[in-house]
C-alpha cells in the first residue's frame, strides 16, 4: 500500500484536531465547575463518567475498526466528539452531565484507537518513525486549543459561544481529514481470532498498557487539573490560568516532533529513565513554588518529560506478532486509559481530603515509577 504525502497530513490533521478538542474541555473544567456549583470531589466524578465511557468504547474499538477501518470510525466519532463540546454547560443538570460526559468518554477513546491505529500502519507502510510526530499534533493542537480558549476568554467572548465555534470548526477540519485517510485493509492472514475483537491484554501487552497507564495518569491530571490548579492554589485569572495547559502542551509538542529522532539513536530504557526524572523533578517545582510563572516553566518541564512515554508504547502494542494493530492498540489502551480517566477522579477525591497541591503529588510518584520501570521496555519497543 502506497502512504502519500496527503494520508500523512490528513493523519497529522487527526491528531490536531483530537488535542485542540480535549484542550477546550481542559480549558472549561473551572467554568463546568462553577456552571453547576459542584466541588472536586464531584468534578472527578464527572471525568469518572466520561472514563466509563471510554472503558465500553474500548472493548469494541477494534472490532469496530476492523469491521470499518479506522477512516470511518475517525470520521464518526471524531464529529461526535467535537459536537458534544457544545453541551457542556447546556445540561439542565449533574446527571444529564454525566450522561453527556459518558458519552464524550465513549467517543473520544474510539476516536483515539483509530487515529492510532492509522500512523501504526502509516509506520508500517511507510517504513520510518511517525507515531511521534503524530502525538506532537496532539500536543500541537492542545497548545492551541488552550492559548485560543485563553485568548478568547480574556476577549470577553461567552464560553458557551466558544465552545459552538470550536465544535463546529473541528467537524469540519475532521470530516474533511477523514476523505484522505488510508482506505480500509484486510486483517493480516496470521492474526489471532482473538485479536479480532476486545480481550484483557497479557504477556507483552499486558505490561505495555501497565506502562501507558502510569504516563496516562500523569498526563491526565496536567490536561484536568492544571488549570484549576493556578486558578485556585496560586490565585491566577482565569485566563492566565489556562496557559498552564498551553505551556504544558506546548512542550511536549516539541519534544514529541524531535521523538522520532531520539528514537531512532537512543533504547527506549534510556528514553524511559530520563523522561520520569525530568517529570518528576519539574512537577515537585511546580508543586513548591508560590509564583505562576515558575509553575508555567515546571508544566513545560513535565510536558517535555511525558512527551514520548506513550508513542513508545503504543507503538510497540501495533506491532504485536499476531495482532491486528487495532486490537493491539485497543487492548493497550484498554488499561492506559483506565489510568487516564480515573487518574483525575482520585486525584479530586484526593483534593476534597486534603488539597489539590497534595493530590498532585501523585505525577510525581508515577513519574518515579515510570523511570524505575525503564528496563522492562527493552523487549523492543523501538520503531
């Protein structure tokens, strides 16, 4: 199968798109917060929804994918998931938001398999690195999601007309990225019939998506968490605030466009070790200081430190002998987002019993985990 220049960027577009939708619900936690008068503690609830969500879309993920290919699963759930910003902060109540953010989980993780599973056969055809590069779109795109939601909003424009012109402005960019997608390929002679559908991963996968997870959780809590935090533990303006995402997202954005590069030259065990100590070191900065602009350069800090943690992994889970990449992929994810999703649900119920600076410490904990755990990523991980 020829990749051309055109499923490269349409693929690029996915994963822009996929950021700059998760960064303006990121950037609108505290007006979902102060819409409905709810406290932490319900505020990890609500995101515990949307990660039940996500755990009913993985378990058919990749026999969805494989039945549709990952072109129409995209194209579907990617316009799902921008037309469901528009209701945040239109329910007529908690529960109704519950629902919506169910299903918003549901979508988003379907969504998320797809594109994924795209660059894996990007990769594959292609025969060169790419998975970083992809996820730096994301990053990418929640960098611009966050700094335009900052922007906006320092403009006086409503959050409600915000979130309608973002919903309408990502169908469109998704829908059209869609029609440049690979065209569906048949599932490889030697795959497993198991592989076909959902199943609880073991062996390698098993401990890939354990690895995913702990990123995830981490990762999870900066997208969730970051602006609430600088608007509530260091009393910044709102729109100030949001540039903790932004500055997080911005980082790791570059840091994944030159991932490819690093590799290619370095084992994923040394990529792995030095990613956690830098994590770790530049969130306990944040965590320490009193002023907002050193917190800004630690979320940089933790962005850099995550930025290749999950290329890596979900990479190695596409190329499983045996496995279809989307089921691979999927069954990764399966646990990774787990973590991702109830990660920030903890972490509120954390914040309610003590504090948010305190609840935070946890991306430290797994950033030291993840750094203790880089040997086991030396079964060949690499692209």
């Amino acid at each position: 199968m020829e990749v051309t220049t055109g499923h490269r960027w349409a693929s690029r577009a996915q994963f822009f798109s996929s950021g700059f939708i998760f960064a303006t619900w990121g950037v609108h936690v505290p007006t979902v917060k102060a819409h409905y008068g709810i406290d932490e503690a319900q505020l990890g609830i609500a995101m515990l929804a949307a990660g039940a969500g996500a755990m009913v879309g993985l378990t058919s993920a990749g026999r969805w994918i494989g039945r549709h290919g990952p072109r129409r699963m995209a194209a579907l759930c990617g316009c799902i998931y921008a037309l469901l910003l528009a209701g945040l902060i239109a329910m007529p109540g908690y529960p109704a938001l519950l629902g919506l953010l169910a299903a918003f989980g549901l979508v988003t993780s379907v969504f998320d398999v797809a594109i994924n599973t795209e660059a894996a056969q990007l990769e594959l055809h292609g025969a060169r690195p790419l998975m970083s590069g992809m996820h730096g779109m994301f990053s990418l795109g929640g960098m611009a999601g966050a700094a335009s939601g900052s922007a906006v909003l320092a403009a006086g424009l409503g959050p409600q007309a915000h979130l309608l012109w973002v919903a309408a402005a990502m169908v469109l960019v998704v829908a059209i990225a869609s029609t440049r997608m690979l065209p569906p390929a048949a599932a490889p002679a030697d795959a497993a019939p198991a592989a076909r559908g959902f199943r609880l991963p073991r062996g390698t996968l098993a401990v890939l998506g354990v690895l995913a997870a702990l990123g995830l959780i981490a990762e999870g809590a900066i997208y969730d968490w970051s602006v609430l935090y600088m608007q509530q533990e260091l009393r910044s303006p709102q729109e100030q605030a949001a540039l903790a995402y932004a500055s997080f997202s911005a980082a790791m954005a570059a840091a994944r466009f030159g991932g490819d590069a690093m590799r290619a030259r370095f084992s994923p065990a040394a990529l792995l070790l030095g990613s956690g100590v830098l994590a770790a070191a530049a969130m306990t900065l944040v965590l320490l200081t009193d002023l907002p602009w050193v917190a800004l350069a630690g979320f940089a800090g933790v962005g850099i430190g995550f930025a290749n943690v999950v290329p890596i992994l979900f990479g190695a889970s596409a190329r499983v002998p045996g496995v279809e990449p989307a089921s691979g992929i999927a069954a990764v994810s399966a646990v990774a987002y787990l973590g991702f999703m109830a990660g920030p649900a903890v972490i509120g119920l954390l914040a309610r019993a003590s504090s948010l600076t305190a609840a935070l410490y946890v991306v430290v904990v797994f950033a030291v985990a993840l750094a203790a755990s880089a040997r086991f990523t030396e079964g060949g991980s690499r692209a």
